[in-house]
C-alpha cells in the first residue's frame, strides 16, 4: 500500500467537498455550499457568482493540499450535473484544474452512481444486499444499484437546486409550488424502473447527500454538524414526512431556526425534502439508510486503487 497521502475533490451542483486520506486515515474532510448549479437552468450556463464561489472553495482546498504534501498526482477532481448540463462546463473544468494542478473531470451520470455506490455501500455487510443507493444532488439524482459490486445506474433530472429555481418562488412557498415539485419529481421515477428493474429487489437502501443528511439532523434536531451522528442513522418515511411539511410550510427566516438545518440550505432543502419523500413513496420504502460516505469517498478510493497499482508495477521493474 502507498505510503502518500491522496484526495478527492467533488465539485457538485449544491457543495464543493474535499477529502485528504493516508492509507485508510482520513486526515482532512470539509465542504463548502457553493451552489454551483444556481440559475443553470434559466440560462444555460454556470453562472459568475456561483462560480466565484467554487474557485474560492477550491482555492483554499489547494492549501490544504499543499499543507498536507499531496503530490498532484494523488488528486482526483471531478465535476457532476451542473457542470454537465452548463454550455460552459468545460471552462469550468479549465479553471479547477488549472487551481489544483490536478487534470479535472466532468463525470457521467453512470459513472456518478458507481462512484456513489463505491463509497456508500463499502462499510456495509454484503450479507444486507442488494442493495440500493439514492443519491438527491443539486442538478440530479442518481439511483444505484448492487449486490457485492456495482451492477447499474441511472441519472436524473432532478435536483434539491433545480427543483427550486424551477417551481419555488414565494415565501413561504404557496401549496401549487409544492404540488408541482413533488408532482415533477414523480414524473421522473418512472424512468428509474424502467432503467434498472431491480430497484425494488433491494434489501437495503441507502441515502446520500446532504437533502438526506440535513433530513436527519433535523429529524434529531442535531445542534451543530455529528458526522457520526448521521452516518448510518435509519430515517422512517414518517420523519421525512414530518420534515417536510415542517420546512415547508415555514417561512425562510422561521426555517432558518431549525436545529440541523445549514444556512447554506435554507433555500433549497424544500425542493430536496419534495424529492426524497416523492422516492419513498413511489418505491414504498418505509425507511432508508443514511450514509456520510458516497461519491467522494468513492472518488478516493479511485484514486488510492490506482496509486497502488502504480506503485506495485514501479516495484516489479521491467520485465
């Protein structure tokens, strides 16, 4: 096993997260809320302020980076739907290359949920599978699914960001506003049984993100961030009802005062929560798995697979 530390960075459509491990030691694990698929879908493109916003995140994940000696090498940097979708995503990717000194990636749907299924799915017991990860992002939501390996993946249209822009405008938002939400969202799910029939065949299903991880913290009415907390915390579809119709129904500064709830997602979660209890009801799941660990834990373990193999074929020599 290498000996360097490595990293992964995930520029998704609502956060900008960054993971620093050495071997099996997460050494360093932070986010920023940098709505980076804000306003994509009224104009098309990523927009300057979201974008100022990512390049300051990655500007001080690059720090880190430094501060913790991790050869460029060892990076992984990879972008999601936002910049997917965005006619100037490839700019994007330029620019957050260019500030890491790492090459940069825009990821496909397909590859989004097998990276999301690596790293939500690799604490679990395959003895719980099959299993199926939901992951609620900003521009998309990926449904994955396996047993003790990846098996498929479809991406979505459908996003706690997306949903917003497109359908919320009041404060609090009107009824219509949550009717059409849930009612897009609903739209959308008939693709996931058509895409991956097993989908109702899983024994366990795991939630990522951070719709679900803020569902739980509310659900607890958690202070301050627990990772620990979070992760693996069994959310009923009765509690995610409850959140939702709680923020829902508030105004924004009322939302704000919710224990668990970040600033940074007083806007968006009711689009997010109009989602997640759309999923469950669709798919009758009368509960899900919270998982901290997902596509960036995933991305890392990418890179520490490949760092191995690298290291192994430099050790054999030529044949």
């Amino acid at each position: 096993m290498s000996e360097e530390p490595y990293a992964a960075i995930d520029c998704g459509s609502h956060s900008t997260r960054l993971l620093i491990m050495h071997g099996d030691a997460t050494l360093v694990r932070q986010v920023e809320l940098t709505k980076l698929g804000q306003g994509l879908d009224a104009t098309g493109e990523l927009q300057p302020a979201a974008l100022g916003r990512v390049y300051a995140a990655l500007q001080h994940y690059r720090a880190l980076l430094d501060e913790h000696r991790v050869d460029p090498g060892r990076v992984r940097v990879a972008a999601t739907a936002a910049a997917r979708d965005a006619s100037n995503g490839a700019e994007f990717i330029a620019a957050a290359a260019q500030i890491i000194g790492s090459p940069a990636e825009v990821l496909s749907g397909a590859a989004e949920g097998e990276l999301t299924f690596l790293g939500a799915t690799r604490e679990l017991d395959p003895a719980d599978g099959p299993f199926l990860v939901i992951d609620i992002g900003g521009a998309s939501t990926e449904f994955s699914y396996g047993h003790e390996s990846f098996e498929g993946a479809v991406s979505l249209d459908i996003g706690s960001v997306r949903l917003t822009d497109l359908y919320i405008e009041s404060d609090p938002p009107k009824a219509e506003e949550l009717s059409n939400c849930v009612t897009y969202a609903g739209a959308w799910l008939d693709d996931v049984e058509r895409e991956l029939p097993q989908v109702r065949q899983a024994k366990t299903v795991v939630g990522v993100a951070g719709t679900i991880s803020t569902a739980v913290a509310v659900e607890i009415g958690m202070p301050g961030y627990d990772r620990e907390q979070i992760h693996h915390f069994t959310l009923t579809r009765e509690a995610a009802e409850d959140v939702f119709r709680t923020v829902a129904t508030e105004c924004r500064e009322d939302r704000a005062c919710n224990p668990g709830l970040p600033a940074g997602r007083v806007d968006t979660i009711v689009g997010g929560m109009a989602i997640l209890v759309r999923t469950m009801r669709h798919l009758d799941l009368e509960s899900l798995l919270a998982s901290e660990s997902d596509i960036l834990d995933g991305l890392a373990r990418s890179v520490q697979h490949n760092a191995m193999r690298h290291d192994a074929v430099q050790q054999s020599g030529p044949a």
